[in-house]
C-alpha cells in the first residue's frame, strides 16, 4: 500500500541530495508495510530502476537492518535461480514502549516488528508532570535492564498518553493534568535516558500500531474508535494520520448528544459523549443503583462500590441485571449514534472498535446494529467493522509503534 506522503517531493528545492534520501525513505518504508517483497516488484511499485533499489538496499543489508530470503516454493516453480524477497530483521532494534494510563502504567519492549519481548505492568496512574517524569525516568532504565538488551540496538522510547498530544512535533496542548504543557517530555526524558523519545496520544498511537504492527490498515479512509475512561476516534486519511488544530483532531468523546446532559469531569461541557458513555460515567451510573434498593448482582459482586471494575459490571449484565443491563444497552445507542454520525462525515472503508464494553458479542452485535440503523444507508455493507480484544497491554505496544514510524521516516 502506498501513501501520498511518501510520494511529495518539493521539486523546486529538491537536490541530488534530497533526492536520495527520498528514495531511500520510500524503499524503507515500502519494504515495512509490504514485506516479504522483492526488488523487482519494489521498483515497479515506487517507479525506480532496480540499480537505485539495489544501491540503496544492499548496505541496509550489509547492516543487519534487513535480510533476504527465498520466495515461497509456488513463486520459484520455473528453473533457474530462487527469487529473493527482502524483510527487516526483527531483532535489529528494540523499542520500549510505555503507556501511561489513568488507570495504571505498562511497560514493553518488541522487537522492530512489534513483537513483545517482555512486559512490565504497575498500578501507578497518570499523574503531575514532575512526579510522572522522575517515575518513567526511574522504571524505564530499570525495565530495560532486566531485559539485557545492548544498548546499541535500542530504537528509542515511545510514550502515549491520553490528551490532546502532537507526536509529529512532540508537542503537548492539553492531557488535563498539571504542569505537561509547561514542558517537553521528549527532551526531558531523552536527556534523562539517553535515548531518543518518542511521545503520541494514546488512541493515535493505536491506530499507527493497527497499521505497522499489525497490518490491518487495509484501506483507507480508517477509524479507529477506542472506548476507555473517555472516548476517541483517530483517522488515517490519504496515509496521514489526522491531528487537526491543537491536536484535537478524533476527541469524538466530547461532542455533545444530550443538551443539558450531565456535566463532563474532563472538558465541563453538558452531555457530551464521554460523560454519558465513557467507562467513568458507567461505573458512577452502576454505583448510583447499589445505592438505591434496585434489585442488582452489583452487590454480591462487588461490596465497596468505591471499587466496583468494568468486569464486574460486564460479569453482572452477562448474569442477566436488568439494571445494569440498561445502563450497558443506552451507553452502546450513543457510541452507535456517534461512530454513524463519523461514518457519514468521512465514509470510511474500514473501522477498528477497542474497548471493554465493545468485548462481548452481546455488545458488539447491538453496537453494529445501532450503527447500521443511524448511518446513511448508503456505507451499508461497504465498511469493514473490526473488534479487537480487549488487551491491557495495547497502548504499550502502539507506543513503540510510534517510534518505528519515526525511524521510517529517517535514514538510517
């Protein structure tokens, strides 16, 4: 699959020089998103001679950042010699990816492929710059050195958060807590760490990592809704990923669906999504029925509301609460209105859903139901829908998906 972005080049200021590196970013990147892939049909592809393709992969080779191997047996039936594909070499790299959540931080390190080496998961949330910065400063290096990795192959670090974040400027705008824009975390931590940081919106970072990592990117427009403590929606249009002015490009969950609704914690509106549907908002409206005489499992499942889990209210509408099974039932009728009405601003071709509520069939049939019944009949059966499992561990993983998108876009 090939992007607009990786066909600009400013012709008026363009160079032997630039010229190169430009083509040598396009054969990298092309080599990520499309491997096993040959020489031959990389040229044809990017409009090269096979003498540049050649030139430029050999000392990548040379390098141990790619390697060749020999097309599967159908492609090499005719005599002669093997056809040669190239591919990166997973264990060139590493990148250590941390998600700093409002729930708990998570620690990982892959390879440059995405695959997970090791993992590390504390219950230490989202908090005051300085106090998260000493944190990550003080868990990172502890982290990388129990996995033993040299030095040298460490790619960087990649950070996600949740706010309004420019990880194509590593600039902070907003994430609603003190301190962050007053600073440059990637500075800050670099120089801390010695390493190259990387830092993304948590959401946007998932949606660089459904396409690098896991190739399910397929088509484009793309939506990638994400339902947790807030909600979000991030695009890839025309192979960028979208920010938007300030960043807040994709915040879906503070668009207002109910007029007078109950007031958002985050952004003080009335009625926005996030405060009617967002994994806080539930929980409080489940804490709400405990304390009234309401029939509920919520009470044998759980005796301090103060810590009741979106498992045990999934585990109490799985058990047939009716209660709980209403509050489930009108949070998945906003989040369908919702990724409708964003299906009929920008018809995607295909939409990724992630989030605990989205995790059961029950709720993901009703949830393609009310989609289907609000957007315009037109999109009917022309988007592909994905639900990914729940996995704690995601957000981890797409930060260092960010940083590979920056070695992408750099020579080596």
């Amino acid at each position: 699959t090939m992007y607009l972005e990786d066909y600009f080049v400013n012709e008026k200021g363009s160079n032997h020089q630039l010229l190169k590196q430009n083509n040598h970013n396009l054969i990298k990147k092309f080599i990520y998103r499309n491997s096993p892939v040959s020489r031959v049909e990389i040229a044809h592809q990017l409009g090269l001679t096979t003498a540049t393709i050649t030139g430029m992969v050999n000392p990548m080779i040379s390098s141990g950042l790619l390697r060749e191997t020999v097309a599967p047996t159908e492609e090499t039936k005719s005599a002669g010699r093997p056809r040669m594909m190239l591919e990166f070499v997973p264990d060139a790299y590493y990148i250590c990816g941390v998600d700093v959540g409002v729930y708990r931080t998570s620690y990982i390190l892959t390879d440059i492929r995405g695959n997970i080496v090791a993992i590390r998961d504390t219950d230490q949330p989202l908090d005051e710059y300085q106090v998260t910065l000493e944190r990550l400063a003080r868990e990172i290096p502890a982290f990388l050195a129990e996995a033993t990795i040299p030095r040298e192959k460490m790619l960087g670090v990649g950070i996600c958060l949740p706010g309004m974040i420019d990880g194509s400027a590593d600039k902070i705008y907003d994430i609603f807590y003190e301190g962050w824009t007053a600073h440059n975390l990637c500075a800050e931590l670099g120089e801390r760490l010695g390493l190259k940081v990387e830092v993304e919106n948590n959401v946007r970072a998932r949606a660089i990592s459904a396409e690098l990592f896991d190739r399910i990117v397929k088509a484009e427009p793309f939506a990638y809704f994400f339902v947790s403590f807030g909600v979000a929606c991030q695009m890839i249009i025309d192979g960028r990923v979208l920010y938007g002015q300030s960043a807040a490009a994709g915040e879906i969950g503070h668009t207002v669906v109910q007029r007078n609704g109950p007031v958002c914690p985050t952004c003080g509106n009335r009625g926005c999504l996030e405060a009617l549907t967002g994994e806080r908002a539930i929980l409080q409206q489940c804490r709400d029925i405990m304390a009234t005489d309401t029939p509920t499992v919520l009470k044998e499942l759980c005796q301090d509301p103060r810590k009741l889990t979106m498992d045990q209210v999934l585990k109490a509408q799985e058990m047939g609460d009716k209660a709980v099974g209403h509050v489930i039932e009108d949070a998945i009728e906003y989040l369908g209105i919702a990724l409708a009405n964003t299906i009929n601003l920008i018809s995607p071709r295909a939409v990724v859903l992630e989030g605990r509520i989205l995790s059961t069939p029950k709720n993901q049939a009703r949830m393609i139901q009310i989609v289907e019944q609000y957007m315009f009949h037109i999109h009917s059966g022309m988007i592909d829908f994905t639900f990914l499992p729940y996995d704690p561990d995601r957000g981890a993983r797409a930060a260092a998906a960010v940083v590979v998108r920056e070695f992408l876009g750099k020579p080596v």
